[in-house]
C-alpha cells in the first residue's frame, strides 16, 4: 500500500500546509512525494520518539502532519511521545505504520506490530483507519486528514481474490452475502478471508464484512451487521492482531455495552509463534491459523455449527 499512500499524498501537496516526516524509511516508494514537497518533506532520520515530537509542534501550529515509519518503529519506540505530545494535546497528528502485523516477517518479532492498533486505542482521542485493500487508501488518507483528531494508518499487503472487486472504502462495508453468523475481518486479512469463503455456497457462508476504522464509539457497526448478529446472537472476528485488545474483545465490550446478548464468538488472531521460527508473512499467518485454508475450515465448521445447532434468542 506504500505507493497508492503516496499517491494519495501527492493529490494532497499542493497544500501549503502539509509535511511528511520520515524515520529514514520508505525509499523507492516516496521519492515522488519527496519531489512534489522539497522542504516539506522531512527525513528525521532514525530518531522516531523526536519524529513525533517534532510532529506534534508542527501541528500545533496548524500544519497537516503525517509522520512515516514501519509499524513497530513509530507506535511502540514512540508511544510515550504519541500519548503525551499528540493525545494529551489533542493534536491531529496521521502516525502512518507501515507493514502491519506480520508483514516484516523474516525480520522477528522486534519488526512485528501485532499489537499495534490495540496499544493507541487506548489513547484519549485516538483513531485507527486499516485498509483492507490497495483501492481503500486514498479514501483512508481523506478520512483521516479530515477528521482533525490524533490518527494512527496502519499500512499492510491488501490483495483482492481474482476477480472480485473492492467496494468504496468506508469504515465497515458487507463484502459477501450469506446464511450464516457474520464474520468481521479487519484489514488485509479481508482478502484471505474472501479468498477462504467466496467459493461456499451461500447457504453454508458466513456473511463476510470487513472493519476499517475505530474506536467503535465514533465507528459503530451498521444496523444491518447489528440486525446480523442479534439474530444469530454470535458472530466471528478474522484480525492480525493480537487477541487482548483487538477487535474481537472490542466488539463483545461494544455490543454487551449496547444491550445485545451473545451466546459467543468465533476469533481467529495472531498466537505466539515458537521461539526462533521466523519466516514470512504466509509462514506466521500460518502458525496462527490466518491462512486461507485454516480460514475457511474454521469458519466453515463454524457456520456448520451454527445451522445444526441455532442460537436460541429470547
């Protein structure tokens, strides 16, 4: 998604009042935005904490800010800074992560951001946009320069099975009809799962959406995802992300919170791989069970469940 980024901040750079910062990352992807920008563009150089810093005054003094790194640099080195200088404050800085979840896989776990989205959220004023698809970033970058609150893009692989087209990004949005409980992917791993459930039939599919944008508060679900799970009274989440603090945990508070009885849900999430096996981004989807295959037999087993077993609702 690097490159549809930046093109979506080059529309943006006739604004006088935009500067990107770079933790000395994202070469031979931005240099066309390095052009378009000249002084606006800032390389901080590996000094993400000052980075943020440096971004938050900017800020303040009314500049439209994204500061650049991959995924783990720029939310864990940096987080007392994001808390203290952009949340505290309220100002609207764009964290930008690159490489989402496993995406730097062969680097280890120092490169993983599995627990990213997570960590902000639990910061005042916060938002996180997570595209599921390379067609989804220019609305996100629109989105989150709008919104003039403190934003975290988390930047993965979004790949759409042959075929199949993305529909207009938006903060939830149905990605495949079905008979079953829904099933909520967040992210890229949008693309694994319509990969795993477009070829069911329909009367065995779970009903496949996609999540976006958070907290739920500002982002709730829609009324025909809500109508969804009451009816079935459960449902499944699809994340790379950890299970504390993910979207699973986040939908169960949200909907208890709201009055809507569960009777449980289906999460498939990133689980600690074995100690000094690395490789790449499908190998660690793998040990988590977030591949195709294992998508597709977990929630079709679980979709099989439902239909012999049905929810009672009272």
């Amino acid at each position: 998604m690097r490159r549809q980024f930046c093109a979506a901040l080059l529309e943006r750079a006739a604004n006088p009042n935009l500067v990107f910062m770079t933790g000395d990352l994202g070469f031979m992807a931005l240099e066309p935005l390095q052009a378009a920008l000249a002084d606006r563009f800032i390389n901080a150089g590996v000094a993400e904490q000052n980075m943020i810093s440096v971004a938050a005054a900017l800020a303040k003094d009314g500049f439209e800010v994204w500061a650049y790194s991959i995924a783990p640099f720029c939310f864990a080195r940096a987080f007392e800074q994001i808390r203290n200088d952009i949340c505290l404050h309220h100002v609207p800085v764009t964290v930008v992560g690159n490489g989402g979840g496993y995406a730097y896989g062969v680097m280890g776990p120092t490169h993983h951001a599995t627990e990213d989205y997570g960590v902000l959220l639990t910061l005042d004023g916060m938002r996180v946009t997570v595209p599921a698809f390379d067609e989804d970033v220019p609305g996100a970058v629109a989105a989150l320069a709008q919104n003039g609150s403190p934003g975290y893009l988390r930047l993965g692989l979004g790949m759409l099975p042959a075929g199949e087209q993305a529909p207009p990004f938006a903060a939830w949005r149905r990605l495949l009809p079905g008979r079953g409980p829904a099933a909520i992917a967040v992210g890229p791993l949008a693309g694994a799962a319509m990969t795993a459930l477009v070829e069911l039939p329909e009367s065995e599919r779970p009903e496949l959406w996609v999540a976006a944008c958070f907290p739920l508060d500002i982002y709730p679900p829609p009324a025909a995802l809500m109508e969804k799970i009451k009816r079935h009274a459960r449902f499944a989440v699809v994340e790379e992300h950890i299970k504390h603090g993910g979207a699973g945990s986040m939908l169960c508070h949200w909907l208890l919170m709201n009055g809507v009885a569960l009777s449980g849900i289906e999460h498939l999430h990133v689980k600690a791989h074995p100690p000094g096996r690395y490789g790449s981004q499908n190998f660690l989807r793998r040990q988590s069970g977030l591949h195709v295959e294992s998508i597709r037999h977990r929630l079709a087993a679980w979709s099989r469940f439902e239909r012999a077993s049905p929810a009672k609702v009272g």
